[in-house]
C-alpha cells in the first residue's frame, strides 16, 4: 500500500554547514532514484509531481519548492511544449539542472564518513561494492531527511530490483552488489549491514547496524581508532588461576585447549562460563587470557555516548570484532551477559538476518555459522543459561558451571579486599562462611569502608559490616552467623556411635569415596564427625541444608541438586547435606509429583558421586526404606556414655575456666546425666561467653542439668501420658 502523507515541514530547515558537505553525493544519488523509479512523473499537466513539493527532497537536492519558483527559468527550452504544461520531459530537464549544480559542487573524499568507511575497508577486506551498500545504508541513517524523501513515494523492491537500483545509481555492477548483500559476504557475515530478505519498502531494504552513524561522523586517525569503536582491551587482571583452585581442573583443559588452539588458528573455539552474579567469572577470564598471554578483548556494551548496547546489536557488533581481531594473532574475545543476547529464542536471530517472515531456520543457521567460523576463540560469560535453546549450547566446545567458591577461596578474596582495614583473621574467616556473599559484595562493601572511614579502621570495619548485613537483606540472601560462636573441644572419644570411627576416618584418609547417613539426637556430633573425616582426606568440606535447596518453584530443587553436586566435584570436596530428612522422606506417603521427582534426583546424583558423601538426620524414621539402601554406611549417633560425660565435663571446665580442680566432686552427677551430648557443652559455652562470668564447675554442671531436662520435658510434652 503506497504511502502519501500530507505536506509537512522538513525535519530540519537546513542543514549545517559539516553536513552540507555531503550532499554533491546523496544528493545526486536521491535525484537518480528519483528518474529511476518515475517518481517525477507528473500525475496531471497542470500539476508538479508532489515530490518537487517534498520539503526533504528539496533540502538534500539543493530545489526550491515548485510553490516559491516560477517555471520560465526552463521555458525557453520547451519551445514545442505549451507554457504552463507539466510533462515528464520538463520534471527530468529540472532534476538534471539541479544534478549538476550538484557536481560542480564538488564531493570532498576526506569527509569522516569515507574516511571511515575506508577504514573499515581496510579491517574487514571490502571492496567497492561493500563500500557502496555500506554508505548507501549508513546515509539512510545519517540523514533522516533521505529516508524521509523516499519513504513517501512508497516503493517496493526486492533484493535483487534493490540491486539493480543501486547498480544504477552508483554504476557498479548488479552482480557485485547482490555478492556484497548475500548472506556469505562481508557486510553481513560481520553484522554491519542487515539485509531484509523479503519484498518491502526501499528505505527499509538494508540498515546498518546502530550506532554506526555516529562513528561515522567522527574523525577517526585510523582504523584503530574505529576498531576501538566496538571493542576495548580488558584491563590487566588482579588475580591469577592459583586464586581459583576449586576450578584447577577445568583451568588445566582450558589452558591446553585454548594454547593449542591458539597455535593452530582454529576457527570455531567457543567456551562458556556460566554461574551466578558476583562470583568472579570474569576476573578468571582475565586470569586465564593472562596464563595464556594473550591479548583480551571485550565487545563494548556501550555507545560512544555512554548508552548501553544490547540484543541485536552487541551480536552483531561481536561478528565485526571478529573480523577486526582475525588479523590479530594471540588475541581472544570476550562476551559478557550472553543471556541478553539470546533471550528471545529463535526470533531474535531471525530478525538479525532480517528474516522476521520467514521460518527461525535461517536464525538458527547464522548463529551456528557464527559459533562455527569465528577465527579468534571467543569465551562467553552468562549468569543463566536455562533460556539459552540446547542447539546453541551444544556448539560451545567446553563449559564451565562457575560455582560458589569454597571457604579457603571466599576468604582469600575477602581478605584481597579487606586486608587494608587491618581486620583479625577470625572476622575475615567470619564473613567468608557465608557462602551466599559474592566477591562482588566484598568489593563494594571494602569502597564504602574505604571512603566512609577517612583512615578509621575501625569504623571501616563496622561500615563493611552495615553494607554487607544490608547487601544480603537486599538480595535476599542468608544473614552472616555471629562470629562469636564458640566450639567445644573436639576428641573422637566423645562420639557414641555403633561404627568405629577410627575405621571410618582410615577408610576416609586412604580411599576418599563412599556414601554414609549419620543419624541420631541433635547435637552427638554428626556434624563435626563429618568435618574429621575431611580433614582425613585431605579434602574441603562443603556443607549444604535443605534451606538453602528447597525452594516454592518446581523444579528448581532439582536444579539445586545437581549444581550441589557439580560444586562438590569442582572442589573435589566432602559433600555433606544437612536436614537430609527433607529429601529423603519416605515416598510412600508423597502427595505430589514433585516430592518424588526431588527424591529420584538426589538418588541419581548420589550415585553417579566419586567422592565422599554425607547425610546428617535427626529424623531416621522418616527417611525412604530404598533410600536408605543406596548408603554403603548408616552410623547411629547416640548421647554420650557415662564415661565420656565424665571426659568432656573435665575437659570443657579447664578449657573455659583455666582449671579443673573442682571438678572431682561433680563426677556421678555428671554421669547420671543421660541424653547429655558434645552440643549441651556447646551451649553452655556460648552461655558463658554472653554472661562474661568467671566460670565454676557448679556453673558447668548446671547448665548441663537444665539441658538435659529441658529435653527430657520436650519428650514428655510430645509422647502420650496413661493414667492407672
């Protein structure tokens, strides 16, 4: 449907001087399309074709309006016409006067925007042809009074009548330019230009990527300077790959991987790092490229304006680097926030290549082309991936699930950090065990320490403390624990359990693998026994609940198992879970779909596990009966035995009262305590710590003896009382 809108004000009076340079070529260009496609045939002879009236056309080509000029400056060259008629003889005989007034202007070619092109000629090999569709789509962009001259006349075209057009106004050959907008060359292989396949309106043929226009306009030195229009060099890393060991493994293949393929210049190298925000993905990037000594790149995410750059564009801004970068040796690309890029599916890359009618199949194939042709390896940076389509991931060589980095990791990064407030070791070791915080919120937290203290380090570290206590309420993440928790002693002889575990942690040290279920009453060490075993085998612990696993969207449990477990590999670490009674309940009694789904998983990652695994429950009989198969060891917890009552009460009086002399005349109360356990000492000792008292054996034993009731007295009041 033609569009013939009413007469209306240009969108600019007059150009500036700086732009007025380039109308001798766009100019000329838009009175050739307008020979070319009838445009200036009048429609009436008594009536000037509306376009001499088009208040755009009149300031790119130079012509007044046809309403403020008389037509006898041109009558005395229609002797054979009647004065005052209109005829297509006389609308060509004016387009050629003003064509050529246009010439003898004379077209600078050291204007920024050839200069420019020239140098992007110069980067990605184009020829003249490339050349002319680029200007062509980048004036459409520069002047919108170009595209507002066109869009009226309502003209369609194909690729192939676009070409023929444009071979005309620029007088190159048609079969160079149909080369130059396929879908194999330059211009769009790089994301330059995007050419819309289908039968549309002229103006709307080919665009050039956004932003161009206004690198175009810039006066560029050399092609350096427009290269670094779209890329930037990543800053020298702070950290190296010794600071992530949880990763060492995939940091070996990676740094294999990517030296030899660097050395062969083979095309298609594609790795992924993904994981959630904050938790160094790209300063391991950086660390990796600096192993690697080679020269990182990033495909800038802002415009010269500072304006983010997203979707299409970034993608598109990437396929230039890449050429950009393949004449570069020992250089890699990074692509931060891919999720952006791919959210949408399969569409978004159909309307890269201008295919929005068509099927998503050409999409499809232009970013698998992409994933398989670029020259420089590119690493791509993404905080989820669960909305990237699998036939995009399958075409990454290696992927690496950045996990929450392990306790000795967290406290290094927080010290790297922190260390300039002079903070102890145990507050640094405090913050870090909260594995929810991010390096990132260690970051920001040590910048408001830094600025807000004026030189205070203690008032530093009481601001890092505020921020990092607000930054979790925020995001909604686990609160830090006191860090004035304290620890009873630790002796294998005050565990009560029915397997030696003097044989578990022998097992532990020689062969580090296995499943176990530790269960019994709260506080008889199932804990700290599983903390022992790790440090048997030279291994980390990590320790996840069900709280930190479950969560209200289904699906999302599972998810959190395996990453569970992923973790637990990365780290080569004992796994432990908490509260396992959440999981493992007997299904039997599940109502829900979702309650075995999550069971069934658990059991499948468990065996698929070469490492040592760990449940800890208080609850055994609620646990699945098949469940429980699937553990090489069930160890009962029971509360301590009369002797080691005995033990711990001497050992806990000297360790917090400096003295165990008076602890002679508390030995058979201490032993008739029943149902005591290693966690009552614990409390105590918290107790005393808030009271800051001096410590007595009188104190001990009866904190211990108000322990032991109170759970005496929580059994009564859950079971049932018979009367005679």
């Amino acid at each position: 449907m033609a569009r013939w809108p009413l007469r209306r004000q240009p969108l600019v009076k007059k150009l500036d001087k700086e732009m007025s340079r380039y109308l001798p070529l766009f100019g000329i260009w838009l009175i050739d399309l307008t020979i070319i496609c009838g445009w200036h045939r009048p429609t009436s002879p008594r009536r000037w074709p509306e376009i001499f009236d088009d208040a755009d056309f009149c300031l790119m080509t130079g012509m007044e309006s046809v309403n403020s000029t008389s037509a006898t400056d041109d009558e005395e060259d229609n002797d054979e016409e009647p004065i005052g008629t209109i005829t297509v003889s006389r609308c060509r005989k004016l387009l050629h006067r003003h064509r050529a007034l246009l010439i003898r202007k004379k077209l600078c070619s050291q204007l920024p925007m050839f200069k420019n092109i020239n140098f992007l000629a110069e980067l990605l090999d184009l020829n003249d042809a490339d050349k002319a569709a680029l200007t062509f789509a980048a004036g459409l962009k520069v002047f919108p009074q170009l595209d507002g001259a066109i869009s009226p006349r309502g003209e369609k075209v194909s690729t192939t009548s676009f070409c023929k057009i444009l071979a005309r106004i620029t007088g190159l050959p048609e079969q160079d330019l149909l080369s130059a907008l396929s879908p194999d060359g330059p211009l769009v292989t790089t994301g330059l230009v995007k050419v819309n396949r289908s039968v549309c309106y002229l103006e709307e043929k080919i665009a050039c990527i956004n932003g161009l226009e206004d690198i175009l306009l810039l006066d560029h030195r050399d092609s350096a300077e427009v290269m670094e229009c779209f890329l930037r060099p990543v800053d020298e890393p702070s950290l190296t790959l010794a600071d992530f060991p949880h990763l060492r493994r995939d940091s070996n293949l990676l740094a294999g991987y990517l030296s030899s393929a660097l050395d062969a210049k083979t095309q298609g190298v594609n790795i992924l790092i993904h994981g959630r925000p904050g938790v160094g993905k790209n300063q391991y990037v950086q660390a990796l490229a600096a192993e690697l000594k080679v020269k990182l790149y990033e495909v800038s995410y802002s415009d010269n304006d500072g304006n983010p750059v997203k979707g299409e564009s970034r993608l598109r801004a990437y396929a230039l680097c890449q050429r950009f970068l393949a004449r570069a040796p020992g250089s890699m690309l990074l692509f931060d926030e891919v999720e952006d890029v791919f959210q949408g599916g399969h569409n978004f890359f159909s309307m890269l290549m201008g295919d929005e009618e068509r099927s998503d199949g050409n999409g499809k194939a232009w970013i698998n082309r992409t994933l398989e042709g670029n020259p420089i390896p590119s690493i791509w940076i993404s905080n989820r991936v669960n909305q990237i389509d699998k036939a995009y991931l399958r075409r990454f060589d290696y992927s690496v699930h950045f996990p929450t980095p392990p306790l000795g990791v967290r406290v290094s990064m927080a010290k790297y950090h922190l260390d300039q407030f002079n903070p102890p070791d145990s507050w640094i070791e405090q913050l870090a065990s909260n594995d929810e915080i991010t390096p990132g919120q260690f970051q920001k937290a040590a910048k408001v320490g830094l600025i807000g203290s004026k030189g205070d380090n203690k008032l530093a570290l009481n601001l890092v403390e505020n921020v990092l206590l607000r930054s979790t309420s925020l995001l909604g993440q686990r609160r830090t624990p006191n860090r004035n928790i304290l620890r009873t002693g630790y002796s294998l002889e005050w565990l009560n359990t029915d397997v030696p575990v003097a044989s578990l942690a022998e097992g532990a040290r020689l062969r580090p693998r296995g499943t176990f279920c530790f269960y019994g009453a709260a506080g008889t060490g199932k804990s700290e026994l599983a903390r022992y075993l790790a440090d048997q085998a030279g291994r980390p612990l990590l320790v996840q609940r069900a709280s930190d696993i479950l969560s209200p969207y289904v699906g999302v449990a599972e998810q959190n198992i395996a990453e569970m477990f992923d973790r637990a590999r990365q780290q080569d670490a004992v796994l432990v879970l908490d509260e396992a009674d959440s999981f493992l309940a007997d299904r039997r009694g599940a109502h829900r779909s979702w309650e075995v789904t999550q069971v069934n998983e658990l059991l499948t990652q468990m065996e698929a596990f070469d490492g040592i695994f760990i449940c800890t429950t208080n609850l055994m009989e609620k646990l699945d009966p098949a469940s429980l198969r699937r553990f090489a060891f069930k160890v009962r917890f029971d509360p301590l035995t009369p002797d080691q009552r005995w033990s711990m009460f001497q050992w806990e009086l000297l360790r917090l009262a400096g003295s165990g002399d008076e602890a002679c005349g508390f030995e058979q109360k201490v032993r008739c305590l029943e149902a005591l356990t290693p966690g009552d000492f614990a409390v105590a000792a918290r107790q005393f710590d808030i009271l800051g008292i001096a410590v007595t054996a009188d104190d001990l034993y009866c904190t211990l003896l108000k322990e032991c009731e109170a759970k005496r007295g929580r059994m009564h009041r859950i079971g049932f009382e018979t009367t005679g």
